[in-house]
C-alpha cells in the first residue's frame, strides 16, 4: 500500500490523542482555577456574616461603620440574601433584579425567593447568631465570573472542535480535488499517449486487411481484436478524463455482454454465471464502458484470488424503484476484516508486483461517475468475497 494511505490512521489516532490532551489538560487547570475562586468566595462570604455578628455585638458605633465601609460592602461579586430563622428575607447584594418586576415589591419578593432555592442546591446557608436566641441565614451562590469560568473550557472545546470540522473538510475538499487533478491529468495524458501509436496501429490494421497476402490469415482477425481491444482502452481513459455521458442502459444485457467478453480471455478452469431477479429489461444508468471496465477489474481480482481456478456468479437485484445492485461473488481466499476498509485505497495489493489501482479505480468509476455505491458487502477468508456495484435507474 502506499505509505500515506497506511499510516492514515495511525495519524488520525496521534491527533485524536493529542487532541484529548490538550482538552484534559484546559479542563483540569480551569477546574484549579475555579475551586481556588470558590474558596476565595466562600471566604468572602463567611466574613460577610462574621461582620454581622460583630454588628450584633458591637461596642461602639465607629467600629459598626468601619463593618459596614470595609467588610459588609467589600462583597461586589458573590450574589447573597439574608433571611429570618423563617427564611423571610432581610436584605440582599449583588441579585440582578429584571427590569420588569423593578417596581413591583411583590414580583421581587417572589424572584428573590426562586433565588434563594437555587442557592441551596450549590452551598448551605450560613447561620448568624441574632438576639435573644433567633438566628438569621446567609444564602449565597456562585458569583456570575465564577460561573462563566466554569464553563468556559467547554466553551473553548467546542470552538476548537468547530474551527478542527470546518479544516478537516477543507482539507479533505483540497485533497479530493487534488486527487481528481491527478487522475484526471493521468487519464488524458494516457488517452494522447495511447492515440498516435493507435492511428498508426488502425492504418496498418486496414491496410494489410486490403492486401491480398493476408486474405483469409487467422493473425488478421487477432489483430482486429486487438486494435479495437485498445481503442476500447483509449476511450475508457477518455472518459475518465471527462464527464462521461450515462445511459439508460439494459443493465443484465450489459453485465451479460461484459462477462461474455471476459470469459474467453482468462482461465477456463473459472467458471461464469449470471443470474436476474428481474425481468431482463430492466434497464439503469451507466457509461458501458467505464461499467465494463469496473466488471473487468473486480473480475480480474477475484481470479487472482482464486489462483485461476473457481467460480464467479453475478446476480443483479433491484432495490426498490430507484437502484440495481450488481453483486460479484468468487469462491476465492476472502479477505480479512482488517483489510476490508483498505481494499479501494490506491496502492493496495496482495500481488508481488500490482499496483493497487485497479480497485480504487473502479470505486471512482462508481461513486464519482455513477453516483452509485461499491463496496464489499460479503467476505470470510477461505470462502469468497462478494463486491455490490448499486448504480441508480
């Protein structure tokens, strides 16, 4: 395989990792830093009420106004209410009041003691010693930066997660038009190649086929298949370079011709059937050539296979109204579950000397051209595998 195709998970593994550790690591530091806050305005409020026990119990009026000026009015964050043993309420500091119940004592009241209920879910209140034996309670709940703070690393995630999606698919669009420059590039490049050696190869072909020396010559008829074998070739990688056109084909026709074709140019000792659920004219979307070619290469595999010895059955099915599978099945070694998601990568191959491409180029044909699906549906090793090509009606 190619070393950038096999080494692509073990690169996404690295960066899932490192991703897992730098979210682990932000969400362990802010949590540092949120419990150091929380203690801090746990602390904050705690002097809170030990001012007003000391203004219970104060001696002198000017130590009552050095309470209020620096103890009781130094808390500007933490949101607290004071209440009677009967939890009616006294005072409070730092409550946002809606602007719409602002004048409306009553609403307050209310608002003030849906408050107090969230208070007791995050801190129990603090209790304040008052006269003659009553006591007075402190609710208070996390300041607003507190809260923030504690989800702000979830926060941060999340827009790292998006801008990491939003450079993922960017980077896999670069990448697939990358690949689609190339193999277009290639195609047209393979189809001049092969152009100029086959108009010389044609004019020869007609020329010796008008010569009375060759009347009647078994070598005239193999050069005519071979001439028009390779024009087939050039046309395949013409149209790859293209947008091929697609035609409402008889699909079991053309599988049949394709099979037909291919049958009498590998090992006899591989037998061929093709089967129908439906009735032969149903028909489906396809540039014949290019579908001959993918008939082709999935074959063309499965005999390697089976070492040139075994069985092929095509069977076409309909799914529903708008799809026909076409399910290739061989008798040969089968491939491993490891290797299924590999098998279309370019540059996978079990041959000593293949290239790998036949596949990948059959799933482009396909998925790209077709608008269809390839992939294996079926595979046990030492039984057979089975490839489904579902083209569109």
């Amino acid at each position: 395989m190619i070393p950038i195709y096999s080494q692509k998970n073990r690169i996404k593994l690295i960066v899932v990792i490192i991703a897992l550790i730098i979210g682990a690591a932000t969400i362990t530091y802010t949590n540092i830093l949120v419990s150091k806050l929380s203690e801090r305005e746990q602390e904050l409020v705690q002097l809170y009420a030990k001012g007003l026990r000391y203004m219970i119990n104060a001696p002198s009026d000017d130590n009552i106004v050095f309470i209020e000026e620096e103890i009781l009015s130094s808390n500007t964050t933490v949101p607290v209410i004071l209440t009677d043993e009967n939890e009616n309420i006294l005072d409070s500091k730092n409550i946002n009041i809606p602007e719409n119940i602002s004048n409306r004592p009553d609403k307050i009241n209310s608002y003030l003691q849906g408050e107090i209920e969230k208070m007791k879910e995050q801190h129990e209140p603090i209790v304040v010693p008052w006269a003659e034996g009553s006591v007075n309670y402190v609710f208070y709940k996390d300041s607003e930066l507190l809260s923030q703070l504690r989800y702000y690393p979830y926060v941060q995630l999340i827009v790292i997660s998006c801008f990491a999606l939003v450079a993922y698919f960017a980077f896999s669009y670069s990448r697939r038009a990358e690949q689609n420059r190339v193999w277009v590039g290639l195609a047209k490049e393979t189809a001049h190649q092969l152009g100029t050696p086959l108009s010389s190869l044609m004019a020869w072909y007609e020329y010796i086929k008008s010569s009375p020396k060759f009347e009647n010559e078994p070598i005239l008829e193999e050069l005519g298949k071979d001439v028009r074998r390779l024009e087939i070739i050039t046309e395949r990688f013409s149209n790859i370079g293209s947008v091929p056109t697609l035609r409402d084909e008889n699909i079991l026709q053309v599988t049949q011709n394709a099979i037909n074709y291919l049958q009498n140019r590998i090992s006899r000792k591989v037998a061929f059937t093709v089967e129908s659920t439906f009735s032969p004219g149903i028909t489906a979307k396809v540039n014949v050539s290019l579908f001959d070619w993918v008939i082709e290469n999935i074959c063309k595999n499965a005999v390697d296979a089976m070492e040139g010895r075994g069985s092929i059955n095509i069977q076409l099915v309909l799914l529903g109204k708008s799809s026909v599978a076409v399910d290739i099945t061989d008798t040969g070694k089968g491939i491993p579950k490891s290797k299924i998601d590999s098998v279309f990568l370019p540059g996978f191959t079990t041959k000593k000397r293949g290239w790998g491409l036949g596949l990948a180029l059959a799933k482009r044909i396909i998925d790209n051209y077709h608008q269809g699906r390839l992939y294996v549906k079926w595979s046990e090793v030492g039984k057979g595998t089975t490839f489904r090509i579902v083209l569109n009606r």
